[in-house]
C-alpha cells in the first residue's frame, strides 16, 4: 500500500496530476483476526495522503463481520480524505443500499460506491446496480467469478489471454460494460495476475480498452501502472486528429463541418471531446490549440464528478 500511495505521488509530482487511483484493501490485505488492526492503517495510510490524490478503501463485503467495523473506521476517521469506497461481492442494488446506511452512519454520505461484480447472479443484475445513485463505477471480479463456477470454467480463464476468449468469462465482462455505459458509470476491467510480463498486461489492456468498452482498469502491482496508462491512452495520431478536428468545430459554432471528406457534428465531436479527455487523464501532452482550455473544462469536471 505505502509503494502504491508512493508510486502515485511521483507520478503526480511529474505529469502535474494525479493519473490513478489507489485503493487500500481490507478484504484480502487484512490477516484473520487482525481486521480491525488493518483498517485503522488503511485509515491512516489515507489521512496522510497528499492533497490532490484519489485514494479510497475496499472493505470486506457486507454480509463478513468485519463489514460495518471497517466503514465505521475507515469512513468515520478519513471519509474526508477518501476518493470512493470500493464494495466486494455486490450480489445487487441492496448490497450498496446496505453499504450507503454504514457510511452515512459514519459521517460519509458523500462518498460514491464501486460495486465489484464476482458471481454469476451479479453479472445477471448489473444494470440494476449500476442504476443504483450510489454507485460511481462497475468493477468485474475475474478470480472470484472464475471459481465460482465449480471448475466448469478451467484455469486458463484467468490468465491474461484466457480470460479474452471463454464465452462465460467474456459473457460477463460485456454484460458489465454495457450496465456501466447504460447509466452513466465508469466500467473497470479486472487484473492480469502475470505482473511481471509487461507484454501480458499491456495487450490486455488494449483488448479491455478497444474491444471490451473499458476505461479503467486495475493492477495488483506497481509495474502494470504505467503499461496500463499507456495501452488506455489514445496514440499521438489519434490525439492530433481529434485536437484537428475539435478547433475545427469550434471555428464552426459547433455547426456540421467537414473534416478530411467526412462529415462530423456534435455527436462526433462529443467522441473526439472525449479522446483529448481521455489523452489528458493518462498523462498525454495535448497539442497547444486545444491545451489551455480542455484542462480548464477538465478541472471543472473533476470537481463536480470526483
């Protein structure tokens, strides 16, 4: 956790923003017996995190013992500090409904709610979870899923490419990524469990990030961070194109124009709007025309959306 809060702040101190998320974990960090323990270190780990990083914390499910005690910690002492709170083994809207009481007793009714997906009869009512207000971001649980089915699904459905091609494993990754789109939150792909091959890791990335529909995804280990920036961030050409195209619009009152013999409007606008976001949150220089006010639209979003 400390590598990963450090890792963050170097990263901050380079690019001039904060590029990832940390999430401090209690269910699987926490030794048995020691889950009150833990979550008083998650609880300070964040408090002492530096202004401007997004860090949350992912407690136990709602249904473990240990549930209520790490909201109430981990909430009550840093809910000021903390970014989001990350809910394992939602099963559906009532899990976060559930979570949402616990917080609010804690003084942190204003924190949003990443509702991890990891069984079978989740996947089937993600979009009544993402529906839920609460609810900032769908993450997909591979290794739990994967279990979950009694050894119907082989191993190799959670390596960094058997994961891409089992039809349950696939199944559940596009039901979660359409639940996410379809109400407005951010779809997150699960880990690649082979960290020390970059190759494994980055091609993933880019499957999750071109095929799959997702725009977050997560690591287990501080050198997947920056293949994963690199795999979700538009190429140099992409980036060009949409800045082209975005001054273009602009010099058109936003009217149809038509831009290297296609015609583009707002919906497309919106598209390329969102490359040049999405270029500027993993750490990509934008070209000058469009620089100077996209990041002053950005600032503004992430204020009113953190």
């Amino acid at each position: 956790m400390r590598k990963s809060l450090a890792l963050q702040a170097e990263m901050m101190d380079a690019s001039g923003r904060c590029l990832f998320d940390v999430t401090l974990d209690c269910e699987d960090g926490a030794p048995v017996g020691g889950e009150a323990e833990h979550a008083a270190l998650v609880a300070s780990l964040a408090l002492a995190a530096r202004p401007g990083a997004r860090v949350g914390a992912r407690v136990h499910p709602v249904d473990h013992p240990a549930f209520e005690g790490d909201v109430a910690t981990i909430a009550g002492l840093a809910g000021a500090k903390l970014s989001h709170l990350m809910l394992p083994k939602v099963e559906s809207a009532a899990d976060v409904d559930r979570a949402a009481v616990a917080l609010a007793a804690a003084g942190a009714s204003h924190l949003p709610v990443q509702a991890l997906i990891e069984s079978s009869a989740a996947v089937r009512r993600a979009f009544e979870i993402a529906a839920h207000p609460r609810v900032q971001s769908l993450s997909f649980g591979l290794m739990d899923f994967v279990s979950s089915h009694d050894g119907a699904i082989p191993a190799a459905g959670m390596d960094g490419q058997g994961q891409f091609t089992h039809p349950l494993v696939v199944r559940a990754k596009l039901e979660i990524a359409a639940a996410a789109h379809a109400h407005g939150k951010v779809p997150s792909h699960c880990v690649v469990t082979e960290f020390t091959d970059v190759d494994a890791i980055r091609s993933a990335a880019r499957r999750a990030s071109r095929e799959f529909g997702y725009t977050r995804m997560w690591s287990i280990h501080p050198q997947q961070i920056q293949p994963i920036l690199d795999a979700f961030a538009p190429d140099e050409r992409e980036i060009d194109e949409a800045a082209e195209l975005i001054v273009a619009a602009s010099r058109a009152d936003w009217a149809p124009v038509g831009f290297k013999g296609k015609l583009h409007d707002r919906a497309s606008y919106r598209y390329f709007w969102q490359m040049l976001e999405r270029a500027h949150r993993t750490g990509r220089a934008l070209p000058a025309p469009v620089q100077r006010y996209f990041e002053t639209d950005i600032q503004t979003r992430e204020t009113q959306h953190p």
